[in-house]
C-alpha cells in the first residue's frame, strides 16, 4: 500500500511536554570514578538467592488484598515452586499479616529448608511488634528501612544527613534489642534498604548502609 507523498509511514510519537530540561541527569550530579572495577566483565553462571515478595509487595498492589487463607495457598504454591526465602508481609502495618505470620510458625507450615521474611520500618513501636510476630520461627529474616533521599529528607522528616542516618543505625540497634525480647532462640538475618535510594547521593547511601553494618556487625 503506497503513502501519500510527504507523509510517514510510521506514525511519530508526539514530544513529550514533561519539563525534562529541569532536571538533571545522574551522572552529572554525581561523579563515581571506579577504573579498577570488575563486575562489568562478570557472568552469572548459578542462580542468584530468589526471594519471593508476592505476599507482600504483591499484595500490596491488589485492589482486594488477599484473605490469610489465599495467603496460606499462595505461599504454599511458592513452597511447591522450590523458594527458599519467602516475604510473608508487614506484620507490623497489617492485623492480616501478623496474623498470617503466626498461622505459619504456630501450625508449623514452614519447611525446614525455607527462611520467612518480614518487612518493617525504622519505627521503635513497629519493630517491636515485628519481632514478637516471629516468636518461636525457627529463622526469619527481618528487612527495615528508612527513606534517605534529598526530597524526603528536606520536606518529609527535616533532618539534615546525620539525624537521617541517627534513624537508621538507632533502627539496628532496636531490632537488636526485641530480637533478643522476642526471638532469643531464633536464627535472624538482617536486610536494610535505603528507601528512595535513586534520590539520594551515592557516597551518602554507602555511608548510610556502612553505618547500619556496623551496628549488626
């Protein structure tokens, strides 16, 4: 089929009217001079460590969250699926979750080859009430967080850098602390997020994350 002259054949997507121009590209905000690397070249010949947020992050995003029984037959599917860490909610944030997580570990639904993982912020009350969720698990990995970005730090939380990492180091020291109120026979793994952490300055997140090492180190 032939076009008529002076037009295209393929129709052009129309510009786009976001005001791009205000803002800056990353590597120009930030400079990371890494010569020596080596990760670049690197295979992955094996498969990573899998963990399945599904029941989590998954849920989160239905407009119907799932009932503790569906939550029971899902991550009964994900056991089937062969995962070996499985996100099992917010305990915390959720009566459902706390709920769920203590169906599992009171019923003994989770296998021995299978490590459960809660989520929780930097919240004294919250991680209390995270821990004693995984009272008598046999393992559990615990993964809090804090936002660290420039835009939150100035308009949500009006810290300046060091009161930001104040939150996530006091944090590590809280769960410390209710892990060993709660969960004294429990094997527990600790994961920290920098929330926001493409908004925020590269040497501050690494500082931020060596600060919290330190603590659980």
């Amino acid at each position: 089929m032939s076009n008529p002259a002076g037009t295209d054949p393929i129709a052009r997507q129309r510009p786009s009217r976001m005001p791009y121009h205000r803002y800056r590209p990353y590597h120009e905000q930030f400079k990371v001079d890494l010569p020596d690397r080596q990760w670049p070249n690197r295979r992955i010949e094996k498969a990573p460590r899998w963990c399945a947020v599904d029941l989590r992050d998954g849920n989160q995003a239905l407009i119907d969250p799932m009932s503790p029984d569906r939550k029971r037959r899902m991550f009964n599917l994900l056991v089937r699926m062969g995962y070996k860490e499985i996100e099992v909610g917010f305990p915390s944030a959720s009566q459902t979750d706390y709920i769920f997580v203590r169906q599992l570990i009171e019923e003994d639904l989770i296998p021995d080859d299978v490590t459960i993982q809660v989520l929780t912020q930097c919240r004294e009350h919250l991680i209390d009430r995270t821990f004693e969720s995984l009272r008598g698990a046999k393992r559990a990995i615990v993964h809090f967080y804090n936002s660290t970005s420039t835009l939150q730090r100035r308009v949500v939380f009006g810290l300046d850098r060091d009161g930001i990492k104040d939150i996530a180091t006091r944090g590590a020291r809280l769960c410390q602390k209710y892990a060993e109120i709660h969960t004294p026979d429990t094997d527990i793994y600790y994961e920290y997020s920098p929330e926001s952490y493409t908004g925020t300055e590269l040497e501050y997140a690494l500082e931020v994350c060596s600060a919290v090492m330190d603590v659980i180190d």
